[in-house]
C-alpha cells in the first residue's frame, strides 16, 4: 500500500473517533471501545509496520531540529508521524471524556477541550487541564 493510500485511509478513521468522543453521551462504552482502544491501536500497528520496515532508510534522526527535518523528508517516515499524532491525539481525547464522565464534567464543557485536542494536541490537554482544576481540583492523574 502506497503510504498516500494509507493517509487516505487513516484521516477518515481517526475523524471517526473523534466523531465518537463528541456523540459519547449517547454511547459512552461504544465511544470508548472505538476511540479509546480500536481506533487508536490500528493507527498504533500502522505506525509500528511502517517505523519497523523504513527507520533505516530515512536520513536524519534526533540529535538537532535539521536531523528531524531531514527525517521526516522520507515518505513513510513523515506517515508514520502523521500516525503517531492520530493515535495519541485520540487516546488523549478519548482519556478527557472518560475522565470527564468520571468526574461529573458536563460534556458542553469538554468539547472545546476536545477540539483544541483534535487540532492542537497539547493545547487541548493544557484546556482540560485547566476546566478538570477549575471545577473538580486536579490538573492531571
């Protein structure tokens, strides 16, 4: 599979899930088994396939911002990124509604959280963080 393909298919199945956190209260157990585990686990074996066959032929690494740069220019190296950002997003979405639902957060209050999450990852965690001390006193587990 092209890794165009698979960024076609991996988009609208994360889109999925986060359609599933934000219908949640209609049902709570099929939102989290769908983007709370299933979802995120696919994109997780997606990732791990991809970083387990092409690591070694991408040039760059970790060590300075141009090593990065010059590792995510490979193909199914800057996918397998796009992958890691899907899946962890969603698991962190899908932890912010059971955490919420847990805690009598209504669920008005969380959807600005979740979609700083969708879009902006740690900008939405920094959000929930913020609502979850503000009406129950905690930052984070």
């Amino acid at each position: 599979m092209t890794p165009e393909a698979l960024f076609q298919i991996a988009n609208p199945l994360a889109l999925l899930g986060w359609l599933a956190l934000l219908a949640s209260p209609l049902a709570p157990r099929a939102a989290q088994a769908v983007a709370g585990a299933a979802i995120p686990l696919l994109l997780s074996l997606a990732y791990a396939g991809l970083v387990l066959a092409f690591w070694w032929q991408a040039p760059g690494g970790f060590g300075s911002l141009p090593e990065v740069m010059r590792l995510f220019t490979h193909p199914q190296i800057a996918l397998a990124g796009w992958l890691h950002y899907l899946a962890f997003d969603l698991f962190l979405g899908a932890w912010e509604v059971r955490t919420a639902r847990a805690e009598a957060i209504p669920h008005w209050a969380l959807l600005p959280c979740l979609v700083l999450t969708f879009l902006f990852g740690p900008a939405g965690l920094l959000a929930f963080a913020i609502l979850r001390f503000t009406l129950v006193g905690k930052v984070l587990p």
